[in-house]
C-alpha cells in the first residue's frame, strides 16, 4: 500500500509540476502575441507619422523649387529686357513682347511641371504609407487571432491527465 501511495504522491507531483509549467508557457505565449501586435501597431503609428513627415519635407522642397524658379525667371526676364534695349528693340516691338512671353510661358511650364511633381510626390508618398500601415496593423490583427485561437492552459491540461490516466505516463 506504501508503493501506491508513493506512486500517487509521484503522479500527483508531475501533474502539479507539469501544470505550472503549461501555466508559464501560457502567459508567455500571451505575453509574445499581445507584444508583437502592440509592435505591430507601433510600427504602423511610425509609418503614419514618418509618411506626413515625408510630406511635409516633399512640400518644403518644392517651395524652394518654386521660389528657385521665380528668381530664376525675373533674372532671365531682366537680362532678356537689358539685351532687347541694347539691340534698340523697345518692349513696344513685336519680337521683343514674343520673346518675352515666351520666356513667361516657360515659367509657367516649369512651374505647372514642378505642381504635377509635387502632387505625384505627394501620392507615392501616402500611397506607400497606407500600404504599410495596412499590413502592420493586419499583422497586429493576425498576431491576436493566434493569441486567441492557441490552445488554452486547461485543454493542454486534459492532454497532460489524459495521458496520465491511459498509461502513456507524461
């Protein structure tokens, strides 16, 4: 009778053992999935904030662009003018207005150019940023599904007991 109860008391041992250790790799298999979501969402929050940066700096640039183009034309347009009066052409001449409004028509190319860049900038920026962002918080999304459908501490319990009880020991 002795045996069977050192026997029980030896069973009894390795099911609390056994139990504690399912316990702990439970609440860190909880710990890993609720961590790597929140990552995952931390991730997506610094692609948002990373992307309105990005923009802002695509708009600064191409201010200075603008403004670049702005000095660049009224310093073409004065030297045109200064030319024009050296070779005795006034701005009352026809091929002198031609070539001034070709040289403003110019400008205003280089600007609508640098306005459709800057909106197609724009675009690949935010575009590329709510791609990421959907798949970081998709991510998040799939790490907490797993969280949820990982086998719970008692069903891995009733494996450890059913295992006990059929004689294939744990």
């Amino acid at each position: 009778m002795g045996g069977a109860l050192g026997g029980v008391l030896f069973t009894g041992g390795t099911v609390l053992s056994t139990a504690a250790e399912l316990l702990g790799q439970d609440a860190a298999e909880e710990e890993y999935y609720q961590s790597m979501a929140a990552a995952a969402e931390t991730q997506a929050r610094l692609t948002q904030e990373n992307a309105a940066r990005n923009a802002r700096y695509i708009v600064e640039d191409a201010a200075y662009q603008n403004n670049e183009l702005l000095r660049d034309y009224s310093s073409l347009l004065g030297r045109q003018k200064t030319a024009l009066a050296a070779s005795g052409l006034t701005s009352a001449s026809a091929t002198a207005q031609m070539i001034l409004k070709n040289s403003r028509l110019n400008a205003l190319l280089d600007q609508e150019m640098l306005n459709e860049n800057l909106e197609r900038e724009i675009y690949e920026n935010n575009f590329t940023a709510n791609v990421k962002m959907e798949q970081q918080y998709t991510q998040a999304q799939q790490y907490r599904r797993a969280e949820k459908l990982r086998p719970s501490w008692w069903s891995k319990m009733g494996g450890v007991l059913g295992g006990l009880f059929s004689g294939r020991g744990y």
